[in-house]
C-alpha cells in the first residue's frame, strides 16, 4: 500500500523518487508517460516530473481482476492481463509513450500490453521498470516463479524488449532504486535481484517459491527451516 511505511521512509515517497532517478538513467523522447496501473503510477508520476514529459492516464484498470503473475497457468495469466488493463485509445493514439511499471517477473504483462497500446495506435512504446531484473525467486510470502520461469534469468535487457516488442526498455539500477529509499544497502532485502538471501538457503539451482514448504516437510535439518523457528 503507498500509505505504508518501511524503516521511516514512506513507499508512496520512494516509488516516486524511483520514477526520478529512472527518468535520468534511461531518458527517451517521447510525447506521453502513461502507468501500468496501479502498480506503476507512483514511478510514471517520478518520471514525468524528471523528464518533462506529459502524465497521462493511458490504461484503465478492471478491478474485478486479481493478480496475474501468481495464476497458475500460462494460459490463464495472459487472459488475465486482457481483462485487466483495458487502453484508452483517443488518449494514446499517434502518440510515442513511456510505459512505467514496478517490475518485470514472467513477462506475460508487457507483451500483452506491448501489443495492445500498438493495436489502440501507439506510435512508440517505451517500457521502463522502476525495479532492477528480478532474476531469483522470492518464497518469503511472495508467491512467484522458479529460476526458469523468470525472464531475466538468462536473457539480457536488450533481449527481454526485444520479446516484448518494446521500442526500448530499461531498468532502474539496484544502486538507484536503493538511493531511492533512503535505506542502508545491508537493511534491504536484495534477493530478488542480486541473489543475496538474508538467510542461508541449499543448493542455489533448488531455489522456488515452495522451496521452504519442502524443507519444512522435511523436519528441522535444514538451515532454512531453523531459521523459520527462530523467534
């Protein structure tokens, strides 16, 4: 929620100043920043601001549609993301956009999106993400994704908006985004990013979302499942 707080530092606050610092590290001439809603509105607000480039509303949210990423199916996930997002064709028509989200996981939100804003007349499409890659698997409450299943596991940023159809595409820094939060580097958790756990974990290769529901099943050995233990 942007109302929340994490270590003194509002997230509504550091989800705008992300927006600002991506607006410097990949800057783009173009005539709109629109936001993948709602996830993305705070950082499209950053880089407008940043870029002096227009703000607009580009994308209208179905709120009857759950999260997509966690669906269990490829199948399922990209009619989702039909039924979510829903463009304003007079608004984006002709025009060459920046598209700001907050993160990139499978990939199945920005191709269905890619596509849509170019069949509503976009003449451009530009995505930039206010997180860098997320290339490990989160299994601390987030339900998402193997190694394999992510897409920046393995290809580069070039590759990636190149299977999007994006114009371009570009990630904040990890130094960035952390600027943004005015949080020490050691305080965040990183994982997602640069592979660096806050606990010790197995076989790196093993690493999934249900990684610590099998060490639990397998009994208190394991040093992931001490670790839940602990007070």
């Amino acid at each position: 929620r942007p109302d929340t707080d994490i270590a003194g530092r509002n997230v509504y606050l550091s989800r705008v100043e992300m927006g600002r610092k991506l607006a410097k590290e990949a800057p783009v001439e173009a005539d709109l920043v629109i936001a993948t809603p709602e996830s993305g509105t705070p950082a499209a607000i950053g880089y407008a601001e940043a870029s002096g480039i227009p703000y607009g509303s580009g994308l209208v949210k179905n709120a009857y549609v759950g999260r997509t990423f966690i669906q269990p199916s490829q199948t399922i996930r990209q009619l989702g993301i039909r039924l979510k997002l829903n463009p304003l064709k007079e608004v984006i028509r002709g025009k060459r956009l920046v598209v700001v989200d907050d993160s990139i996981v499978r990939g199945n939100t920005q191709r269905a999106l890619v596509k849509m804003l170019r069949e509503a007349g976009a003449a451009e499409v530009h995505i930039r993400i206010s997180s860098p890659p997320v290339k490990w698997p989160c299994f601390f409450g987030i339900d998402f994704a193997t190694r394999a299943e992510l897409i920046a596991n393995g290809m580069t940023v070039e590759e990636i908006g190149v299977s999007m159809g994006a114009d371009s595409l570009s990630y904040i820094s990890l130094d960035g985004m952390i600027e943004a939060t005015t949080i020490a580097k050691p305080n965040l958790c990183r994982a997602c990013f640069d592979g660096e756990y806050p606990m010790e974990l197995p076989d790196p290769e093993l690493l999934g979302k249900q990684l610590l529901e099998t060490e639990l099943a397998a009994g208190p050995a394991s040093a992931a499942s001490e670790a839940l233990r602990r007070p």
